[in-house]
C-alpha cells in the first residue's frame, strides 16, 4: 500500500466512525424523544410563584393557640386541574414547636397556572383526631394528588411524628373539604409496613383532557412510593394500599440509586404516574451524593429524571433517562432550609401545556411549563 492509500484508508476509516457515532446519537436522541414528557421551561418572569406569608393566621386545633402557619416556608405542591381552574394544595411551615415548624396543607388556585390566589387558613391538618399520634408535631406533608372515576379527589401524604415518616391518604369531594382515611399500608400483611418509614406516593393515572385519572391496570389501582429506593403498591379502592412484595416477601426494589449519577443517592416518587402509549411515566426525584454520584451537582443536590415503566408490568423499567431534565440553578433554588432542591410533586395538563410545580431548597415554590 502506497503512503496516500494509506492515509485515504484511515480518513475512510474514522468517516465511516463519525457516521456511526453521529447514528448512534440520532437514535439516542429519537428514543428520548418518544418517551420523555416535556421539555420543560422554567418560567422565570413569575417564579418562585408562592412564597411564604407571615400575615395568614389560623386557629391550630391542638394548642388552640393562632398560628402564623405559612410564614417559614411554602414548598412540594400537588396540582390538579377542576372545572378549568389549576389549584395547588402545598405544604407550609410555621415556626412553633419543637421542630420550629409543622407541616399543614394550603390551597392556592390559579386560571393561567402562574398567578396564585390563597386560601387563607390550611385545609388539612393535624388535629385532636386518630391521626395525632402520627401527625403531631412534624405534621402533613408533601401531598399529591389524583382524580378518582367517580370525581373524588385522592391526596397521599406524609404523616411525621417526629421520628417516623408514614404514608396516608385523604379524600375530598371539592379539594377543600378532606376526609383523612388513616395510614396506606395499616392493615396490608396484617399491619407489618404500618411504622415501616413510607413517603411520596404517585399513583398511576391516565390523562383524560385537563384531568390526570387513576387508573387500574388488571383490575388494580397502582401506586411508586418510597424515598430510598422507589417501591411498588396496589389497591382497589385507593385508600388501602399493599406493598409489591418479590419472591423473598420482600419490598420489590422497583427503581434503584445509580452510582456515577445525579441520582446516587436516593430516589422518591415525583408527581402521578402516568400511563402513555409508550407505557407508564413517572418523574422522579432524586439526590445526589458528592461521594459517589455526578461530580457536576453539588453533595445533596435534588434534581429530577424519569422513567417509563411497562404498563402490563408496572414494576418493570423500559426506560430510565440518562440525566436530569430539571436541577437548582437558579438563587431561590440553591438557597432555602435546605440548599440545592428541586422537588417534582404537581403535574397538570392545563390550557395544552404541561404545567410542572416544584419545592424550591424546601421554601418556596415553582413552576416549568412545556414548550408548545
Ligand atoms: C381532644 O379530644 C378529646 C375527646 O375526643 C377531649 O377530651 C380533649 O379535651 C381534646 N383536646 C383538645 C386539646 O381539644
Ligand atoms: C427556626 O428556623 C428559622 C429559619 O429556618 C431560623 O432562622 C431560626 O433560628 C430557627 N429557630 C430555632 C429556635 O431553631
Ligand atoms: C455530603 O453530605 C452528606 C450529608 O448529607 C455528608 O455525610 C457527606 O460527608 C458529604 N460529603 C461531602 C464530600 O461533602
């Protein structure tokens, strides 16, 4: 071979590399597009789009003493869309108490998705009823929330005594009135996961027009939970859940920590789940550990992926994205009770765009929307 055939083999050579390089991007791209939901954009000109408000007061049933209850933080709304109008039901804190702050649940409505009205006084709380043992003082947290077939509202929530983070659910006719119905897991496996740690519950839902649906799947309501690892449970009336056990009667590990990755630390349920054509959507949180994880996230950032499940195998993972599509950049995101949050909980089709609220460093709250 002479020298410039030589040079002619290799420039063939490391062309036909860059062409299957540049292929493989393509279909990497293409398979991301046909799954992923968005993309988002944070809309900048109105966020944070709640802050906390030291002037609303409120009579706390326990100590019967007023309480400023939204004036530390405002953070982790659910979102859901009635009668044309988008309403959040977000977690807020006051400064009473051991834990210089209990959680309630505030109600903020909305007829463009960016601009709130709110309630004056939380719509559910700890009060002097079965639920105190678990709710007091830590209080209610983090809801989300989806629409039953009937039109009844579902919310799951976080109970917190203080010690121990428990799962439970409330239903409402009109998002301000809720019945509390008690802990999801209380009677699954005869009360074995009633004080096991359980938070975040997305529920799988289906999109009809502005409303996200629960829906069952074999006869079965589904819901991801947990803040660790994300598990698995089903239901058939939405208030009782049952953990997905594996073979070993263990919790079935449905999404796991990756090391490497913006999401080594842990990961947690976003909001509903969602079943597409492609299969079930769920957006998750996730943290990063400075140890083992993204070196380009600061140690216990919260950022946010997702991943699509097999909607014949809810437990199954199809798809899981390579990175984040939402991180804190932005100064109310990186600086708050805790630093470097971006918490996924309320996701709403509203007015043909997707509307995507957040916890922002677990003190004020925000807002991306889908690019139309
Ligand atoms: C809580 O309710 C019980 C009865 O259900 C009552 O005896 C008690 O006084 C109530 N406590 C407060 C602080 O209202
Ligand atoms: C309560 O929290 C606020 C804000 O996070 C802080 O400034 C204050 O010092 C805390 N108070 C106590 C008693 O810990
Ligand atoms: C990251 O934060 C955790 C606490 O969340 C801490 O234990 C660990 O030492 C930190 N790592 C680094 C490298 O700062």
């Amino acid at each position: 071979m002479t020298k410039l055939q030589n040079h002619i083999l290799v420039l063939f050579a490391s062309l036909t590399f860059v062409i299957i390089g540049c292929a493989q991007q393509q279909d990497n791209e293409k398979d991301n597009k046909n799954w992923v939901l968005g993309p988002f954009k944070k809309v900048d000109r109105v966020n944070p789009i709640l802050k906390p408000d030291s002037s609303s007061t409120f009579e706390d049933p326990i100590s019967h003493k007023i309480v400023h209850w939204e004036a530390k933080d405002v953070f982790n709304p659910a979102a859901v869309v009635r009668h044309d109008t988008l309403f959040l039901l977000y977690r807020a804190e006051d400064y009473v108490g051991k834990f210089n702050g209990t959680s309630r649940i505030g109600l903020a409505w909305s007829t463009d998705g960016l601009h709130f009205n709110r309630n004056p006084e939380p719509v559910i709380y700890p009060g002097n009823d079965s639920m105190k043992p678990y709710e007091w003082e830590g209080g209610i947290e983090d809801p989300r929330i989806v629409e039953a077939p009937d039109g009844m509202y579902y919310m799951t929530y976080t109970t917190y005594d203080g010690e121990v983070a428990r799962l439970a659910v409330a239903s409402s006719p009109d998002l301000r009135h809720w019945i509390k119905h008690g802990l999801a897991f209380e009677d699954a496996y005869d009360g074995r996961f009633k004080d096991t740690w359980s938070k975040s519950g997305a529920i799988v839902t289906k999109q009809k027009g502005q409303q996200l649906i629960a829906a069952k799947i074999d006869n079965k309501y589904w819901m991801y939970w947990g803040d660790t690892n994300i598990y698995a449970a089903t239901s058939t009336n939405l208030k009782d859940w049952k953990p997905v056990l594996n073979d070993d009667g263990k919790l079935e590990i449905v999404i796991e920590p990756r090391k490497g990755n913006f999401d080594s630390q842990l990961v947690e349920s976003g909001p509903p789940a969602m079943i597409t054509k492609e299969g079930i959507l769920l957006i998750y949180n996730s943290k990063n550990s400075a140890d083992e994880g993204d070196p380009d996230l600061p140690n216990g950032t919260y950022a946010a992926g997702q991943v699509m499940l097999d909607a014949n195998n809810p437990a199954e993972v199809l798809h899981r994205s390579d990175s984040y599509f939402i991180h804190p950049e932005k100064s109310y995101e990186i600086t708050g009770q805790v630093n470097n949050v971006c918490f996924l909980e309320g996701l709403a089709p509203y007015k043909n765009s997707w509307f995507l609220y957040y916890g922002t460093a677990d003190s004020r709250i925000a807002v991306a929307k889908s690019l139309e």
